[in-house]
C-alpha cells in the first residue's frame, strides 16, 4: 500500500472480511444512469413519470452528512449526481454497518425515487451494496501550481473530485466525434497509416527513436502521417482523413506535450483554398454543435468562430510588424539581432523565427496567415502568381497557431530536390535521407491535390476554454515525481501538423 492508503480504512477493510464480506466484489449491479433519473423525477409540484418507483443507482459517494438515524450522501455516476437517503427504520438490518461507509467509497443503492422536504431527488435506499472499498480518503479542493501538478498526476481522482474536468474530457469525445461526422458527410474516408516509420517526413521535428529487433532496424515513432496519407490520393482514395498521435521529441508548455492528436485531411482536385473553407465550415460547426454558439472565450478575450475567417499574407504581416521585407537579409538580421533571436545558421529559419516573435502575438484571430516563402514549405506547391511564395496557409487564434495547410506538390522531381535540400542541411530535426518511396509514389502521379492538418488538443483548449494543452489531455506528460518541476512557458519549439 501507499502512504495514501488510510490506516482506519484499512481497518475498515478487515472489519468486512472478518464478518464474511468482500470489500472487492467481482459482481457489480445492473444501474441506471443517474441523469436520467434526475430528469425522470420531476419536481413536487410536477411529479415526473418515475417518482415513486424502485430504481438502483451505483456509483462514488462523494461524501456522508450523518444525522444519527438518517444519513445523506452525494453519489456520482458517469451522467450526473444524485442524492440518496439512508435511514435505519428502513435498512434495519444493514444499518450497523453503516460506520464502515466512508466518502469515496463504491456504492450501489435501491429504493424508492423521491424527494426531500426541501424538493432534492433522492433515492430514499433499502438495499445497499458495496461495490469497491476507497482506503485513500477523497482528496480535499486543490489550490495552486503545485497542486495542479498533483491533480495531472491523480488524474483518476481528479475527474471526480475537481469541479468542471469531467465535462472537458466528455466535449473532447464530442469533438472528435464532430470531426468524425463533418467529414465524413463531405465524403471523406478515415484511414489509419503506420505509426512506426522508417524514415522522417511530413514535418519537422526531432523524433522518438525505438529499435525492430526482428528487422535489425531502427523506427521512428511518427511526427506526422502525411506522406502515408498522400500516397493514399495516389492509390485513388481521393479524400481521406486521420486522427493521428503524434510524437515530438521536444519541449513542454502550455501549448505542447511531446505526445499528441493531430487532425490531417487530403482531397484531390483541391487547393489550400478549399482547404480554407473546409477549416473554417468545421470548426464552426463543431462551435454550434458542442458549445451552442459560435463564441468562445479563451484566454480571458471572446473571439468569434463564425465562418469566413480574416485572410492575411505572410510577407504583408513581416513588413507590418517585423518593419522590413521578408527577403531582405541585413535587415531580418539586424532586426534578429535587436529581438535577441540566436542565428540558427538558416537564414530562412532566422526569418520565421523573427515571425514568429514579432508577428504572432498579434494574430487574434480567427486568421489565416496566407503565402508563405517556399524556403520554409518543402511539401508545399510554388504560387503561380508569385514564385517567392508557397500556397501554404496557418490558421491562427490568441496568437496561437491551430493548423497547417498546403497545396501539395506533387511534382516528383521537384519534391525529390527539396527533400535532397533538407538532407544537405545536416539539420537534426530534418529527415537524414531522401524518401524515395514516396517520391516514387508521386512518379505514378498525384493530382492536384490540398491537405490540412489542424492540431485537436488546441482545438479543443479553444472550444472549452481552457488554457493548457495538460488540460485537455487526461494524462499528460509529466516528470517523475521526485524531479518534477513547474511546467515552462512556451518553450520555442514548432507545434507542426
């Protein structure tokens, strides 16, 4: 046992045992969701069509109000919260146990629906079962950093006891399903592509490293599905999605945690226009149908989700807030040098960095950052109308990026060059070698064709307004507990899709 196991309880515990009892019964009850009973019961002045009738409830007690012959206790189920009643002139026999119940505990209930004096749903209890003995005692409100950490690491306790979370994990489901529909309903097929990948692509970003002891190989847990997915347009699935983990090797902050969901989408005959319109119509609809409305508050600031969304250029955005042109290599340099930026050797790389620090923090949004410089797109189409510039865009909201999209190059020798680009740039979170595969995959031919990513833990901190990815995701990642530390700012590491 831990030091969390409470010695009364452990007691408690041998106390049933002795007297025949199993405090860990292998058999539960057949119960019905406490919502709906709620729902069904009405009120005094309008009884509804289950008052009166015998029901079975199960779930936590969140705690007990002893009054000497009539007990109170809250008990929770998956659905909701209910009151139920414990009084000894009704469970006569049971009632010289009841100093063994304790707040946490399991507990599953039968008796009649009604209510108080005071109009509460109650089940008045006649029977009650023990469903799993709690030995650690329900832990008490939880205030503050440190104790945030302790309610990621107990998230098991957390969904209980801590106000609201439960109802953010229920919404992300809800999302997700949403995705699931909205595309599907455009025609989409959802597929599922390797996570084991033999050699970089689709992002950049220092990976996972395992080892095949069969293969004598080593794998790369994968940054991003994407050219598994686009070979799948070339195979004439022609629109095709997936909800993908993901794995970083890479910093923690209240916008990245080294594992994660991404959201990526490929439809051929498509450009990163429609790809606007596609982002936009879905996240709108998955405002309306989870929250009711298209406003959201994030961040303390209310922003509006409803379609279309600000478009606005890379380079327009450079000169407006960086005070030079996105290709003017004394000036970006000075300017990196003034904002204290460290010159990663790449002056395009220097440059989205000088972005990054002077434009996003502006970007409100909803936005789209249109037209970015194709030195810093490798899987993206050059604009027709302007050579400089990728048809490319990321949609942005509170200065926060939630999703990537290009019109894919499917030119194969051109994508072979670009890939041999990154290769020569001994960058460590490049891909060490061509993929050949997939250029050869493009020599059969792709159509034109446009692809999203859209990042769903953020998606998600947005439509439930919380403000740490750790928030929306039930187990995040943590260090041990004898080294674990505050989680940092914004570490400057690419959130990708």
């Amino acid at each position: 046992m831990t030091d969390l196991a409470h010695p009364d309880r452990l007691a408690k515990i041998e106390q049933l045992r002795a007297a025949g009892q199993d405090p860990y019964p292998a058999r539960g009850v057949a119960a019905e969701p406490i919502a709906e009973l709620v729902a069904a019961a009405g009120t005094p002045e309008a009884p509804g069509p289950r008052l009166g009738q015998t029901v079975t409830v199960a779930g936590r007690v969140l705690g007990l109000r002893d009054f000497g012959k009539l007990i109170f206790a809250p008990l929770l189920d998956r659905s909701g919260r209910m009151q139920v009643a414990l009084q000894k002139n009704a469970l006569a026999e049971w009632w010289p146990q009841r100093k063994v119940l304790d707040g946490g505990d399991l507990m599953a209930f039968t008796g009649e629906l009604g209510h108080t004096q005071k109009g509460e749903v109650t089940v008045w209890a006649k029977e009650v079962h023990l469903l799993a003995k709690a030995v650690a005692p329900p832990p008490e409100k939880w205030h503050g950093l440190a104790d945030k950490e302790l309610r990621y690491r107990r998230r098991y306790a957390d969904l209980w006891a801590s106000e609201g979370v439960a109802e953010v994990f229920k919404k992300r489901s809800a999302i997700l399903s949403g995705i699931r529909r909205f595309l599907e309903a455009q025609g989409y097929l959802e597929v599922e592509t390797p996570t084991l990948h033999p050699i970089l692509g689709g992002a950049t970003a220092r990976p996972f490293v395992t080892h095949h002891n069969a293969l004598g190989m080593d794998l790369y847990l994968r940054i991003a599905p994407e050219l598994y997915l686009k070979r799948l347009i070339v195979g004439g699935l022609e629109r095709v999605f997936e909800i993908a983990r993901n794995f970083r090797n890479e910093g923690l902050s209240v916008r990245h945690n080294p594992e994660f969901t991404m959201l990526e989408l490929y439809e051929a005959q498509a450009d990163y226009r429609r790809m606007m319109e596609i982002c936009e119509q879905m996240i709108e609809t998955l405002a309306r149908d989870v929250n009711g409305t298209t406003e959201v508050v994030f961040r303390g600031a209310t922003y509006d989700l409803a379609a279309p969304f600000q478009r606005k250029r890379y380079i327009d955005l450079f000169r407006e807030y960086a005070g030079c042109e996105f290709d003017d290599q004394p000036a970006v340099r000075a300017k990196a040098a003034a904002l204290g930026l460290k010159d990663p050797g790449d002056y395009w790389k220097l440059m989205n960095d000088v972005f990054e620090a002077t434009v996003e923090e502006h970007l409100s949004g909803p936005v789209f950052v249109t037209d970015y410089p194709v030195q810093i797109c490798p899987l993206a189409k050059q604009s027709p109308d302007d050579p400089r510039l990728a048809e490319r865009f990321e949609v942005f909201l509170a200065g926060m990026e939630l999703g990537n999209a290009f019109s894919e190059l499917n030119d194969p020798a051109e994508q072979e060059r670009r890939f041999a680009e990154q290769v020569a740039s001994k960058d460590p979170e490049a891909p060490g070698e061509v993929d050949y595969d997939y250029v050869m995959a493009l020599e059969y031919g792709m159509p034109p064709t446009g692809g999203l990513g859209i990042g769903v833990d953020r998606l998600v901190m947005v439509l439930t307004g919380q403000d740490s990815i750790r928030d929306v995701l039930l187990f995040p990642a943590m260090r041990p507990v004898q080294a674990a530390e505050p989680v940092a700012e914004d570490a400057p590491v690419e959130a990708g899709s």
